[in-house]
C-alpha cells in the first residue's frame, strides 16, 4: 500500500543575492522529498547546507524562487495560513518563548493566536505539562526555568497546536545528556500516540539514530542522500573493510592507494578501506602484493552514522548522489 | 468571529500580564501622566490668559491624550517587531494560522483599551484632585475617538511594514513624536491641509465637542464623511503596505534578521 505523503517538497529553489559582493548563492538548488504520515525524518547537512531555508520554506516564512511545497496537499505558496493550521515548528529553541511570562502563561498565549480560548486549552495544557515533567514549574517565569526545561516548554507549545506535522529546529541543541535523551523519549511518545509526522533538523547524530526512520541529508543546497538509517549504515558496511597489517605500508603502495582508492585511512598498520566498486578489494589485495605486505587479518568494518555522514558529505562535493 | 475575540484577549491579557510584571515601569508611567494632567489642570491657569483658561485647558489636555494614544500605537508596533526580532518570537507569531496583520491589529486593540482605561481613570483621578471638571460629553467622543482610532491603527500598519522589513528604525520612531505632535497640536483652522492627513480631522472634531460643546447636528455630513473616509482609507493603505512589505520579507529572507 502506498503511504500518504503529508509533506511534499517539489523541486525548491532559492537564491540569494549577497548585499556587498551582489554575488547570487544558491542556498537551495532544486531540493525535493516527501514526509509521510507518522513518520520521523531526519534533515541532516553541514552548517550553510541549506537546511534552515528548506525548513522556512516549508513553513512559509520564506518563498522559494520556484518549486512547491504542499502540507497535506495544500499549497503554502498560494494558501500559506491554510497550511499552517497543519504544521507547527520549534524554530529557534527556548528563544520561541516570552521570558517574562510564566510557562503556563505562554501556552496560553501561543494557544490564543491560534486562535483558541484560555478555557477550551486548560485540559491539554494540564496534560502537556505533565507529559514534560513541567507541572511544578508551571508558574515560574521562563527566564528562571533552566534550558532544557525551556526547549521542552518550547516543545510543549507547538505541540499545543494539536497539528498533524510538527518541525523541529535543533532540539536537542545546547542540553545536557539526560534532558536530550528526555525529549527523545516524549518525541517517541507522540508519534505513537498521537500519530503525528516530524520533521527534525539536526547535527546530532544519536538524535537522528534513535529517533528517524529515513533521513535527507542536504549538502551544498542539494539532497546528496534520502534513505532509512538503516539502510544507509549497512550500505557503508557492505562496502568498508579493515585491514591488520604485518608490516608498515612502503611509499610506493601508499602512492598506488592514493591513485587508485578514494577513500582510505592508514594508522598504526591498520588499513581501512571504504570500496565504491566491487573490484576495488582486488585492487587492494594487488597492492598489499605488489610489496609483499603480510595481512594478519581482514575485517568488514563497522560502520557508525557520523562515518555515513561525513562520506556523503564528502561525496556530495563531487556530486555523488544516494538514493 | 469567536477565534479573532480569543486573539483579541490572548494579545490583551499578555500586555495586562507585562504590565503587572514590569510593575515599578508601569507604576512610573502612571504617576508621570497623573502629574501631567495635574499641571495641565492646574498650570494653564496660571501661565495662560485668565479669560482663556478652560479653552486652554481643553485644548491641551485633548491634544495631549491623542498624541499620547497616537504615540504609544505607532511606536508600540514598531518596538514590538524590532523586540520580537531580537528575541526569536516574531517567526513563532508568523506561524499562526491567523495571520500576523490580525495578532497586530488585535495588539493594537488590547493596548489602545488598556491605555485608555488607565488615561481616562488617570484623567478622572487628575480633575477630582484639581477640582476642575472637564467637558468630557462621552456619548460624542467615544463614537468619534473610536472611528478616529481607525486610522491610527492603518498608521500603524505602514510602520509595522516598515520595521518588517527594516528592523532598526528607532531613529524614525523618535521623531516621530515631533510629526504626531505637530498632527495632534496644530488646529485644522491654521493647516487646513493636514484634514488628509490620519487621525487630524477627528481629533478637531473631538476639540469641537469638548471646547465649543458641539453636538451631533453641529457637525455637516461632510465632516462625518471626511472622517470616516480618512479612517478607512488610512486602514486599507496601511494594511495593504504592511502585507506588502511582509511579502517582501518573505521573498527575501528578512523575518528573522535584525
């Protein structure tokens, strides 16, 4: 059965033109992928990849130069209020909050612009509270609350919107170990509860592995991967070997590595190798020869995502594309 | 209906709230102006012609709490984006479903009741002190403040606009209160031309009820005409210059920089 996309991004573009230099940047180029129901997906990138401005686009705070973006099938480019009514956003952390209100205060403040009476929001506002371990806080002013307890308030209140997606600007930015894993767990929650579709942007790596199902790793403005998590590890892990060398390298074999293996690390004896071509191992095994280099052993590496990352990002630069 | 009276009291409360938070701030702004009506009431008497007192009185005292009015809209709406820029709540507002010319226009409201609560008990307090009353006539000059309020808030919205785009304009907004008061304080008798202007014709219909005691029939229909169109043509200009400037901001990345 094909799953319903709630989040369709078709093809965006924007550009830039810089004040001083009047230079153009692209800091989208033609940028497309579909969110579906229920689902957790990961935007990773570098800094300046253009995630933030995917993000802005899809919640209409920037128009693209061209491309569409459609939240349950409602154009944001043409009826941009209408699609907000399905989307709500954490975009800048606890900095989305009024600090001189309390947290309570706040939740009724966002709930109101939505539209919503104090009294018709006070059953779920309990209910948010205790969900973020907030409720004994409730009535303290934001700027005395501490920072995890700030990002989760800033959690709380896009959630208050009840909306059917919800985009996650850095959640986890600038918390500590136990408040992260925290609101990992109360992200899971929702989704299995309430059925909701996130869309997290993020650099932090055990976010994405434990929260997304499929990530879109965006590099240069451009969608250099769009792949489950899983997939995208033993993908690498097919492809990457460690060698346990007897004797060191000579110069001549690592010159020979260098023009025949993109992508290899040599330390201490040991080789790693990441292989792009089902040749490439014979390759390898040609050169260890060459010198006669004795192996002790062969290993398929372990793959970690942060590894995943980096290759993609690196091979993006070349405009090697995954999908 | 009901969801734009649920932004109107979300907006009115929160203000309410930082009113009371900011207490010594609040407290201050009050004793200034009761001190202010106080001198008014009292200090024209001396200073001005003895013959001309309660004109005087009148004439300082409304032009005194337009420009005021006047002065806390336009320069609320553009500190308040310039502040909600800087502390990374104006996007949050621009995502309700609302629409953001509606979370300002029902701030504008919330601050124009609350501001208009406190002046008119401020006043009030100020003519029981003094002992002087004046000719206040309510059933004229709310309907005629009201409509006037109208093209304060289209005023208001071409600054909104502005600042969207701009940010950092605290340099028109102080100079600003110099063009209010020039607006406020000049009668139409002398300029005749600012009646194209927003909120001037009002504001010397108001002087007329206070000081001449003008009733409805006072006025030609041409007055109510040239007031009413002013309102509304100052509302859909500044309306249309503030979602054209939001779209600009849009297009070109600016909501969140300052």
């Amino acid at each position: 059965m094909e799953r319903e996309a709630v989040v369709e991004v078709k093809n965006i573009h924007k550009q830039y033109k810089k004040r001083k230099s009047k230079e153009i940047v692209k800091a989208v180029d033609g940028v497309s992928f579909n969110v579906y129901k229920g689902e957790i997906l990961g935007l990773l990138g570098p800094n300046g990849a253009g995630k933030t401005t995917t993000i802005k686009t899809i919640c209409g705070l920037l128009k693209a130069n061209d491309g569409e973006v459609f939240i349950n099938g409602v154009d944001v480019r043409k009826e941009r209020l209408k699609a907000l009514q399905y989307i709500s956003a954490v975009l800048e952390g606890n900095r989305n909050l009024y600090w001189r209100l309390t947290a309570r205060e706040n939740l009724e403040y966002f709930a109101g612009n939505r539209g919503h009476s104090r009294k018709s929001v006070q059953e779920k506002i309990d209910k948010l509270l205790h969900q973020f371990h907030l409720k004994d806080k409730e009535n303290e002013i934001v700027s005395n609350l501490s920072r995890g307890m700030q990002q989760k308030l800033a959690i709380a209140v896009a959630l208050l919107a009840d909306s059917e997606v919800l985009l996650l600007d850095e959640p986890t930015l600038g918390l500590d170990v136990e408040t992260s894993y925290e609101v990992r767990e109360i992200l899971k929650d929702i989704v299995k509860e309430n059925g909701k579709t996130i869309i997290i942007s993020t650099h932090d790596m055990p976010v994405v592995q434990d929260l997304c199902e499929r990530t879109v790793i965006i590099n240069k403005g451009k969608v250099v991967a769009d792949e489950n998590v899983e997939n995208l590890i033993k993908l690498f892990e097919t492809s990457a070997y460690s060698f346990t060398l007897g004797t060191p390298l000579s110069e001549k074999q690592i010159q020979m590595l260098d023009e025949t293996i993109p992508i290899y690390e040599y330390i201490d004896d040991e080789l790693h190798v990441t292989m792009e071509q089902e040749d490439d191992l014979y390759k390898v095994m040609d050169i260890l020869k060459s010198d006669a280099t004795s192996i002790e052993k062969i290993d398929r590496a372990t793959v970690d995502f942060e590894q995943v990352f980096l290759t993609l990002i690196k091979d993006g630069e070349e405009d090697v594309v995954v999908s | 209906m009901s969801s734009f009276l649920n932004l109107i009291t979300a907006n009115t409360r929160k203000e309410f709230i930082e009113l009371k938070r900011y207490f010594p701030n609040t407290l201050s702004m009050i004793f200034t102006f009761y001190f202010i009506f106080l001198a008014m009431l009292l200090g024209i008497h001396a200073i001005g012609d003895p013959s001309q007192a309660e004109m005087n009185i009148q004439y300082a005292i409304v032009s005194y709490v337009f420009w005021f009015l006047t002065l806390m809209a336009l320069q609320d709406v553009g500190y308040v984006i310039m502040l909600e820029a800087t502390r990374g709540t104006l996007e949050q507002l621009y995502m309700s479903p609302k629409g953001m010319w509606k979370i300002l226009l029902s701030r504008f409201i919330g601050n124009l009741f609350l501001y208009s609560v406190i002046l008119t008990f401020l006043l009030f307090l100020s003519m029981l002190t003094a002992g002087q009353w004046l000719n206040l006539k309510p059933t004229i000059v709310v309907p005629l403040l009201l409509i006037t309020l109208v093209s304060i808030v289209g005023a208001g919205y071409m600054i909104a606009g502005l600042c969207v785009i701009f940010k950092q304009i605290q340099s028109f907004l102080q100079i600003l209160q110099f063009i209010l008061m020039g607006l406020v304080f000049v009668p139409l008798s002398v300029a005749p031309f600012l009646v194209a202007a927003p909120f001037v014709k009002g504001v010397d219909m108001i002087r007329h009820v206070m000081i001449e005691n003008y009733t409805w029939l006072d006025f030609a229909w041409t007055d109510y005409a040239i007031l009413i169109g002013n309102s509304v043509v100052y509302l859909l200009i500044g309306l249309f210059i503030y979602l054209k400037c939001e779209k600009i901001a849009m297009e070109r990345g600016l909501l969140n920089q300052y």
